[in-house]
C-alpha cells in the first residue's frame, strides 16, 4: 500500500508559528512549535503515545518566523528575500519532523510485531506444558512430584513388607 504524500501546513497566532506534518491524521501527527530560543516538537502517534523534544532554531539570530499581517509588508519581505529564507526554513524544519515521524511509525510497528512473536511463543510453550503433563486417557494430569511421592510410599511399603517376611522364616 502506497503511503500518502506528506503534507506541511502553517498556522500563525501573534508571533509563535505552529507547524503541522502529517502523513494520516489518525496515524501520526508531529506539532513544532517556535520559540524565542529553539522549537518544541510534540509527536502523537496513534493518539497513545506522546514524545516531546526539544530543537535549537537553525538561525538564532531570529527570533521566529516573521508573521505578514498587510499586504505592503508581504510585499517588503518577497522584495528583501525573507519569504525565500523563511520558505527554505520550513523545509529545512519540514525534513526531520518528517524524518522523525517516519522513524517513529517504523519503531511502534516492530514493537507490535515483537509482542505478537512473544504472545505467540508464550501460547504455544503454555500447549506442549499442557500436552506433556497428560499422563492418563480421560486427559486428567497429575503432578510430577505427586507421582513421585505415591512411588516412594509403595517402595517404602514393599521394603517393610520384605522386612517382616524376611523376618517371619528366620524364626
């Protein structure tokens, strides 16, 4: 099955941009946040499990993505190059959101791969015990130790029956 295309989108609220990367929403879902002094990663997978880091910003001269509130001032930035460095700023922030989220989706399926190994060595061990330990037809099972004890009880008995009967004929 062929995975969907990686999409970025951008949200802004006053100066602290939100990037969103998602692959499915219901799958995995990584949120940057960026600050004054680096940027917050949060990852949901599958809405379980929560992982969060912390990046250092690429550029620590800025302080976070220039917001464009009018027209004259998104017309400012495209003339000054800024949109060009802001645009090469998500995709360079994109990349290892991406990178980790890809990594992240790999490490939950080995992890339910493994567990379904172990659960299904853990049933079969449990069969060959159950098998192993039926001893008679009707599928009852005893106890090792139990069989054990009943033997040394007959061997005890046989051994004081020699005893008397040895001691019988002597007289």
């Amino acid at each position: 099955m062929k995975a969907e295309p990686i999409t970025t989108t951008k949200y802004a609220k006053r100066r602290n941009c939100i990037w969103r990367t998602t692959r499915n929403p219901l799958v995995n879902t990584v949120v940057g946040k960026f600050v004054k002094d680096g940027c917050y990663l949060k990852i949901h997978l599958k809405k379980d499990l929560v992982l969060q880091t912390r990046a250092k910003n690429p550029f620590p001269g800025e302080a976070s993505i220039p917001r464009a509130t009018r027209r004259n001032k998104a017309q400012k930035l495209k003339e000054k190059g800024k949109a060009k460095d802001d645009y090469a700023f998500q995709q360079e922030m994109a990349s290892p959101l991406r990178l980790m989220a890809e990594q992240n989706t790999f490490a939950t399926e080995e992890r339910n791969c493994r567990h379904k190994e172990w659960a299904k060595q853990i049933q079969e061990k449990h069969i060959l015990i159950r098998k192993r330990g039926k001893l008679w037809p009707d599928g009852s099972c005893l106890h090792p130790t139990i069989l054990l004890q009943c033997w040394m009880k007959m061997m005890i008995i046989v051994f004081k029956l020699k005893l008397v009967w040895s001691l019988l004929f002597k007289m």
